[in-house]
C-alpha cells in the first residue's frame, strides 16, 4: 500500500485524537474542584475545637512549685490580718485611754485636780503642786502605778501617785469601784504627806458606807433545818 493510499485514514486518526484530547481536558480541574467543595474542613473544626477549650488551665508548671507559692500567699494574708488586728487592738486602747472617763488616765487626772485645789493639800505641800508617777532610781518618771481587779463581782480600780509643791512631797492613795450605773465612785482618797505619814489628809473615805449597802443587800443565810 501506497503512502498516498494511508493519508486519509492518518488524517482521519489524527483528528479522532484531538476530539478525544478537546473532551478530556477539563476532567482534571471538574475532580480537583469536586474534591475541594467535598473534603472536611478540618482547620475550621481544630479551630473551634481551640476555641471550645479556652477553659482548660495554662498553667504548666509543677504541682509541689504552686503548692509552694499558694502557701506563701497564704502566710502573707494571714501576717496582713494580724497586723490589721494588731492596730485595731492598739486604736481601742489609745482611744479608751485617751477620751474614756474611767481610764487610768482620765481618773489620774481627776484626782489630781482635786488634790492641787484641796486647801489642806496647799498649805501642807506649797502651791504649786504637780504630779507625776513612780520614780526610778535613776530619778526617771515612769507612768502612774494602778490596779484592776474584781472583788464580789464588782470592779474595782486602785492608784497611787506622787505629789511635789514647793515646800514638800506626798503620795496620793485612792480605789474607786463600779457603781450599778456604770459609772465609777471614790471608795476613798487621800494624801499621805512625807513628812508627816501618821496623818493623812483624807478627801474622800466611803469604805464603811459601801460595805454597810452591801452587806444589806447581800441575802441573809437560810437556817439550816
């Protein structure tokens, strides 16, 4: 066979081979974009999976490390409460001491003002009379001896300080107890004049009129049957 006889059925195949190539051009890019609109969205799942677990602690470090610092924490929060108590505390006494009417020091002062206008007092010691508290033997000041003490279930307050005028010294004694009304009242006062112990100058002496009222009001024994 002649190459002029096979022409036509090349051409022929050459052209069967196009129409094959021109169809099946567009399969590659018809399966990539099947395959892309089908596959799972798996970044989109992992990121609302993260964003589900934002809960989840990121603390890495080891258990005994934070037990440690959350110990600390709490010795720092109890060291802050005691203080906070500590100076709450020291307010209260400050402010009892300073504008309370029966604090030591408010009845110290009392007294003492009663003692420098007694007339007695004056002319015993010299006007003017000041007091102060217990002296060390350094001659140092220290602040005015008392005590507090419970006797029958009514509180009692006792005192001693000094006084000094011009010509002498003497020692101011007094107790005073807590009244039904809450108040305080003089058991007894005096000064006790260095020069002269054995007579004292007596302001205030109710000893005998207190233990009489509570000796009646106290009840009576039962006879015993």
């Amino acid at each position: 066979m002649s190459l002029l006889a096979l022409r036509p059925l090349l051409v022929r195949q050459r052209n069967l081979s196009l129409s094959l190539l021109r169809y099946t051009r567009p399969l590659p890019s018809l399966v990539c974009r099947y395959s892309t609109g089908n596959a799972p969205n798996h970044s989109s799942k992992s990121l609302s999976a993260g964003s589900d677990r934002t809960d989840v602690s990121t603390d890495v470090r080891p258990i005994g490390e934070r037990v440690k610092e959350n110990t600390k924490t709490a010795s720092y929060m109890g060291v802050i409460l005691l203080g906070v108590g500590v100076t709450g505390m020291l307010f209260y006494v400050i402010f009892w001491e300073l504008f309370s009417s029966d604090s030591p020091n408010n009845i110290y002062s009392e007294a003492l003002e009663r003692v420098k206008e007694e007339p007695r007092v004056k002319d015993a010691l010299g006007a003017p009379i000041k007091g102060y508290g217990e002296e060390t033997r350094r001659g140092r000041r220290t602040r005015v001896a008392h005590t507090q003490y419970v006797k029958d279930g009514v509180e009692h307050i006792r005192m001693q300080f000094h006084v000094q005028g011009f010509r002498n010294r003497g020692t101011v004694h007094l107790e005073k107890r807590k009244t039904d009304a809450g108040g305080y009242e003089y058991r007894y006062l005096f000064v006790q004049l260095d020069y002269n112990p054995h007579s004292p100058i007596i302001l205030e002496d109710n000893r005998l009129q207190q233990d009489a009222m509570r000796s009646a009001a106290s009840p009576m024994p039962q006879p015993f049957l």
